[in-house]
C-alpha cells in the first residue's frame, strides 16, 4: 500500500551524481548526508518503511524529505529558515546602549554602571541585567571609560557610520570587502595552579595566581563577504608593519578587484607611509570608522569571540603557544565561516532626554 502511495522520485544523472558524493561525504554534515541517501533510495523504488530501516530514522523523516525533494528539487534538503525569537531590543536600540557607554558620564560620576545606562535609557525600557549582555557581547566595559574616550557628536559621526553600514548592507558588484585591525598586548599566562574542571553541581576552577611570559600582539584581516579570517603575529604595531601586511594582502587578492576596506583611525593606518601606500594602490577604498566607534568594524566581532573562546580563560605556558592557539582557533573557525549578518543602517537616532540627577 505504501509503493503506491508513496511520492515517485524521478533523478537526472547529474542530480543523483551529486546525491551519491553528499551521501558517500566523510565530512558532510549527518543531515545532509541523512536526506541524500533518503532520496537515492526513493529513486531507487524502495517503500519508506525500507528507506527508514536502512537509514536508521523514522517513516515520517523518509516522507518529510521525499516530499520536499520532489516539490522543490535539491534546494529542498536544505533546511528552512527558522527566524527564532525576535530580538527584544534591534541594532537601533544596541547602538544607543553603546553610544551612552562611550559617552562622558553625568556630572560628578566618572564612570558608568549597567545601572545607570538603563536609567538613562528609560525610553527603551531595558534592565541593567540586558544592558551588561549587550555590552559583554561587544566586549565593553563602560566601568573602565573615561572622559578623553567621548564620542564626537557631530554629523561626521553619522555619515561615516552610514558610509561603513552601506559597504556592508549594499556592497559595490565585483568588489573584494575586507576588514582589517590589530589586537595589541595579549597576555601569554599561565596559571600558578593547575585549574579544575567543572562537575555536576559545581563550576570549573581556575586558580587566581598567574605566572607571566609576555605579551603577543596581532594583525587579523577579514573577509567580510565569507566571513574568514586570517592573522599574523606582529612584533611592532606601526605603519611599516601594516603596509607590508597590506602589500601580503594585495598580492593574494585577484588584481582584476576593486577593494573596499573597513578600518579605525589607529596611527599605523593614517601615518603618511600608510596613506602614501594607498595612493600609490587606488583599487583599495577606505572606510574608515568614526573615531571611538570600533564596534563598527566586524573584525572586532571575531574579535570578542577570540577573546571569549580562547584568550579570556586560557593558559599560555610561552608567547609561542599562545600564538599557535590563536592560529588554530582561526584555522578551525575558517573551516565553517559565515559572513556576519549585519541589520544596522547607520540612521542617528534619537538623543534621550538628559538625565536630571
């Protein structure tokens, strides 16, 4: 009864040739492979029952996918977009949280608290408790900002973060969009005690004491249209350092490319060698960040995940492990890199109302 129910899978030659190398795959993720081999089975006039047995799942998988397939063809076995919970509070909402925390604080404070952020922003109605996940996120800490950090707010804020969110919302046909900065001072740390991993009812311990071997410092550039990343240790942070690793750069990408690049106003990127570099290079468009305002950039997105994944609880025994580590985190991250989704369009919001206290 189920044969002639069944939907009939009908594959062309070079479907089923890419069924059968998505099926055959070592690496291929388990799903993919899992809604391959169903559809090879479905062509091959097996029952659901069988395909079911024989890939180890239930009837209703085999149906599901047999009938996605023959609806839709091999777009079909991806899997659906699942928008997931909405986000309680948008980019508009985050980048108002960050341009507070940026700014001087009110008189006589000189530091702000997750707190007193969500005082001030009473308009969006956010607890503190958020306002600290948002800013851990992007790896802030309004606790250490200090007056000379403010940001400028004038119209040349807005209009250079409208020109950087443009290159990533509407990127220019036939261009190459690159990300670039340096992580300075990474300390290479190892703890004085072995640490202690975590057990049912209990966190993991880490010992407090720590024995210092000096610090590495980074230069990382990011493909923004495929989300990798590659990084090179730096002995010195200037201008030298960085026109050669932009020569590197240069030389790898296809000379038939225009190159738009995202970067901060940092010394070694606006010293008279580095723009002389530029001139001398006129495929290479800047766009640079608005001072004070680095979380536009999205290398410093990976970034905060280097530092939560590998730096923040690490040990380093030598600066040459701490670099091999930061090598094969990047390794492993390029391996399923995604550009970032990028939401924010850089439109000035609203300023909230002063604080009275």
């Amino acid at each position: 009864m189920e044969r002639a129910t069944a939907v009939a899978v009908v594959l062309d030659e070079a479907t089923r040739r890419q069924l059968e190398r998505t099926a055959a795959s070592a690496s291929g993720q388990v799903r993919q492979v899992l809604r391959a081999r169903i559809v090879l089975g479905a062509a091959d006039e097996m029952t659901n029952g069988q395909i079911a047995v024989a890939c180890a799942t239930s009837v209703n998988t085999v149906r599901k996918w047999r009938g996605r397939f023959v609806l839709h063809g091999l777009p079909g076995l991806d899997d659906a977009h699942r928008p997931g919970r909405p986000t309680l509070y948008g980019p508009q909402a985050r980048v108002q949280i960050v341009a507070t925390a940026t700014s001087t604080p009110p008189y006589p404070e000189s530091t702000w608290s997750h707190r007193r952020i969500a005082e001030r922003l009473a308009n969006l109605g956010i607890s503190s408790s958020q306002v600290g996940r948002i800013l851990n996120d992007l790896d802030i800490r309004p606790h250490r900002v200090r007056g000379w950090l403010t940001r400028r707010d004038d119209p040349a804020f807005w209009e250079r973060t409208i020109d950087v969110c443009g290159l990533y919302l509407a990127p220019p046909p036939g261009t190459v969009r690159v990300s670039i900065d340096e992580k300075t001072s990474v300390q290479a740390k190892s703890r004085k005690y072995a640490s202690q991993s975590a057990a049912v009812g209990r966190l993991a311990r880490q010992e407090l004491e720590y024995i210092r071997h000096g610090t590495v410092s980074i230069i990382a550039a990011m493909d923004i249209d495929t989300g990798q990343v590659i990084t090179e240790p730096i002995s010195r942070n200037n201008a030298m350092t960085f026109v050669e690793f932009l020569g590197r750069l240069d030389a790898a990408i296809d000379p038939a490319n225009e190159i738009h690049l995202v970067l901060d106003n940092g010394s070694s990127h606006t010293a008279k060698r580095t723009k002389a570099w530029f001139q001398a290079h006129p495929r290479w468009h800047l766009h640079r960040t608005p001072p004070h305002a680095s979380w536009l950039n999205v290398i410093e997105i990976w970034f905060s995940t280097l530092t939560k994944r590998v730096l923040r609880y690490g040990d380093f025994p030598s600066r040459s492990d701490l670099i091999d580590k930061i090598e094969a985190f990047t390794i492993l991250h390029n391996e399923t890199a995604r550009p970032y989704r990028w939401t924010y369009d850089g439109t000035p919001l609203k300023a909230p109302c002063p604080s009275t206290n």
